[in-house]
C-alpha cells in the first residue's frame, strides 16, 4: 500500500492524523510494512492500523478523547497473531506523531548507519507536516547529551525510554533516580497505567511490598490495557486477587462517595464514557476478544455523542 493511499484512507475513516502521507512514507524507509487503515479486526476497538512492524506487532493511530485532543500512535497486535492473551490487549504508547518523527530521525542519526541521511529527511518531512520543528541533521551530537536524555529532554515522554532508564538507575544501586525516573514517567503519560506498574515492580525488586501494593492499585486504576501486565498480575500485588470484578468494586465506591460528600452524579456523557471503557477492560480482565466488545463500546461513544469514535470502534469503513 502507498502512503497516500494510507492518508487517504484515515481521512475517510475520520482519523485527522497530521502529515499522515509523511509519517506512513517515513514508516516505509524504515522497513515496516503499510496498511490498510479499515483492515481492523482483532485490534483495540479505537485503534487503526498503519502499518506492520517486525514479527506480528503494528503501529496504529489511537482515537480516544484525550484531555489535549491530539492523536497519538500505539504500538498493538491483533489478537490472532498474539502468542498469549496479554500481547493482544496490551497498548503501548509510542508518542504523538511529530515525537515519533523526531524520535526516528534522532535514533537514525545516533547509528551512523549508511541510510541515516534519508531517514533523517524523511522525519524531518514528518515532523514539519504534523507542525513540530523537524530534527536536524547533527542536533543529538550538539546537545551533548546520551541518547535517551536527548530523547527525553528534547522529544518527548516515552514510557520505554524511562523504563530503561529507570532501570539502568537501579541496577547501579541509585534507587532514588530510579525512582525518579519512574514516576516522571507516570505524570508525564496521564491515563496511562505502565508507570505506576514500573514503579511496583521497582518496589517489588527492592522488597518493599506494602508501596509496592499501593502502586499496583494505582496502576488499576488505569484503563487496563494501558498496564502492560496480565491484570491477575497487578491485583495480586495490590492484593486484591480476591476480587472477581474490581472495576465494578470501584465503581460503586466512586458512587457511594459522591453521595456522601454530596457530589453531583456523572454526566450523561462521562457516564457513557466511563460503560466504554468498562467493556474494554472486561476484555483485558476475562482474556476475551476486542471484537465481541465493539457493539458495547460504539453505542456507549454514540451516547457520549463521539460519532467518529463510535464509527470506528463498531468497524464501519
């Protein structure tokens, strides 16, 4: 598929994905494989495929109302090429388009590989289009910092890049960078889970089980699929393995609270909002299938009044 038929397609699908053409062209020089944006099944409901990456994994466009509004890029499998369950309902955030750009043209430059040059202008290409300042050839080696503090300092908030980090901190004894590191990546990936999950395991490595329980049950409070861990996993070290459906648990103790302070009931939009994401992490929860989960969560974003949302997640073309 070509790249301006990739464009094309997200804009019918309406995924307003900035510089859509560069991103899937510069997706191509570095090898991955493009595809059909509509072709679906077996992804996260609110995701859309652009491309196949190494082995069976995919880099889509993630369309959920996010509090800023731009549109970010995941990393997912689809269910049936997932050797375990986990794999198929896991998300893992990648950035927004113009940190992907930025990201690739710097890692190119960092190689010194014979194709470096051409990577760096097609990300640059990029990260124009999507209307961030383009990397130039040169400006990692300038800064003189290491790779993964240019990338954090002068790109953006990749969850994997202060994992690393984090845990290079840790394996040289300085726990409290490490810490640091893990939490900075916690706060600056609102809604995500994975942070607060790094730190519990951080804390798990250190034997500090009664923080560790506590940030295990942060990290559930996130959308499942955001945590990067079977969800049986993560309520064990909340210990909390006894309880069957624990977002229905917290729910209820939502509920009972803004009754006993008084607190307006939710929106009929949160509401919805909140049934959408409930459905989607009943799948992650039992181990089902994001198809089954489509009609529920298309006509919950249909009476939150997210039309292009509730598009997608039903698989209309």
């Amino acid at each position: 598929m070509k790249a301006d038929a990739v464009a094309a397609k997200l804009a019918a699908l309406g995924l307003k994905l900035p510089g859509a053409a560069s991103l899937a062209a510069l997706l191509q020089l570095q090898g991955h494989t493009l595809c059909d944006p509509s072709s679906r099944r077996g992804l996260h409901p609110l995701v859309a495929p652009l491309a196949k990456t190494a082995g069976t994994s995919v880099l889509g466009v993630l369309r959920w109302p996010l509090p800023d509004g731009e549109p970010v890029l995941v990393r997912a499998q689809p269910a049936d090429a997932s050797p375990r369950p986990l794999a198929g309902h896991t998300l893992k955030l990648v950035g927004t388009p113009a940190q992907f750009a930025r990201r690739a043209a710097a890692e190119a430059d960092a190689s010194g590989d014979a194709a470096a040059t051409s990577l760096v202008a097609a990300a640059a290409a990029a990260a124009d289009d999507a209307g961030a300042a383009p990397y130039a050839a040169g400006e990692l080696a300038a800064s003189k910092l290491r790779l993964e503090h240019f990338l954090l300092l002068r790109v953006g908030p990749f969850a994997d890049v202060w994992e690393a980090v984090a845990r290079a901190h840790l394996a040289k004894g300085d726990e409290t960078a490490a810490f640091v590191a893990a939490e900075r990546s916690t706060e600056l990936n609102p809604g995500w889970g994975n942070g607060a999950w790094l730190q519990a395991e951080l804390l798990a490595s250190l034997g500090r089980h009664e923080e560790r329980r506590d940030m295990a049950l942060a990290a559930l409070e996130a959308p499942y699929w955001t945590i990067g861990a079977p969800v049986a996993t993560v309520q064990a070290a909340a210990q909390l393995s006894h309880m069957g459906d624990l977002r229905a648990m917290q729910r209820g103790l939502e509920a009972q609270a803004r009754e006993a302070q008084g607190a307006a009931a939710p929106t009929p939009k949160e509401a919805a909002l909140e049934e959408a994401l409930d459905a989607l992490d009943a799948v992650v929860r039992t181990g089902g299938d994001f198809e089954d989960a489509r009609p529920a969560v298309a006509d919950a974003l249909e009476r939150a009044g997210l039309a292009e949302e509730a598009r997608l997640a039903r698989g209309d073309d």
